[in-house]
C-alpha cells in the first residue's frame, strides 16, 4: 500500500516537507499591469499558505527574452 498523504517527506535536499500535498504550479494571471508580483499574487499565495500544504509550487515566471509572451499576456491584461 502507498504512503499516507498525511504522512511527512523528506526530500533528497534533505528538506522535510509536513505532508504529501502538493498544490501544481500554474499561471495565475495576477501579475501587475508592470508584470511583476503584488498584492493580488501575494494574497493568494498567503491564503494557500494557510491551508497545509506540504508545498506550493509557484506559477510561470517571465525571464529575459519572451517579448512575444509579454505583448500577448499585455492584450490579455
């Protein structure tokens, strides 16, 4: 039989995380109008944090050179 989701997992970092829950990453579209974290994303992530989860994997991150993906995520905005 697998593991307890309730049950905690050390990581080969050696990084122990409380339980097996795991929320994925995704692309919350909550950035600001300057694509950068603020209030909304820190909100969410906060209330996420409440909730006992073993981890929170962040969501997409732009990184230097997608400037196609900053023009559509501006017309999205």
């Amino acid at each position: 039989m697998g593991a307890d989701t309730k049950e905690p997992l050390k990581l080969p970092c050696g990084l122990v995380l409380p339980n097996r829950l795991v929320k994925a990453a995704m692309a919350e579209g909550l950035a600001e109008k300057t694509h950068l974290p603020g209030k909304k994303i820190t909100s969410v992530y906060g209330e996420w944090a409440k909730g006992g989860w073993g981890a929170l994997l962040t969501g997409m991150t732009i990184l230097n050179g997608f400037p196609e993906l900053i023009a559509l995520l501006d017309l999205m905005m």
